[in-house]
C-alpha cells in the first residue's frame, strides 16, 4: 500500500480558504452613505471609479481592503 500524505490536499484548502474569503470581502462592501444627498448611484458610481483607479488591482487581493477603506473615508458604509 501507498502511504498518502495530507500534503496532496493543501492546495485545495488554501484555494477553497481564499475564495471563501474573497466571498466575505466582497459581500461586505460599504453600499449606503451616511450623507442622504450623496446616497444615490451616481455618487456610489462615481466613488467607486475613484477608488479604484487610487488602488489598481493587485494579485495579493489587498486592493480590496483598500478600496473598502477608501469608500468608507468618502462615507460609505
């Protein structure tokens, strides 16, 4: 008999690890502001472009916190 090692799973667990967190980062994205006049879509449009031009897409994923926190500076949240 072949001796299996745990270690052939450990890619699926940090795949499946960063995609579930990914799913968490993603769903809690700031989406109503604190100011009622700029809590329509054309702001929310608008600071979302802003923020992501000031933070690009990176192949860490930390963009996204970045961006999350820029949108809660413009008072998302």
């Amino acid at each position: 008999m072949a001796n299996h090692s745990s270690g052939h799973n450990l890619p699926k667990v940090v795949i499946g690890v960063l995609l579930v967190s990914t799913m968490l980062g993603c769903s809690t994205y700031p989406d109503i502001n604190d100011d009622p006049a700029k809590n329509n879509k054309a702001t929310f449009r608008q600071d979302v472009i802003e923020c992501a031009q000031a933070y690009p897409e990176a192949g860490s994923g930390v963009f996204i916190k970045q961006r999350i926190s820029c949108m809660n500076l413009k008072g998302w949240h």
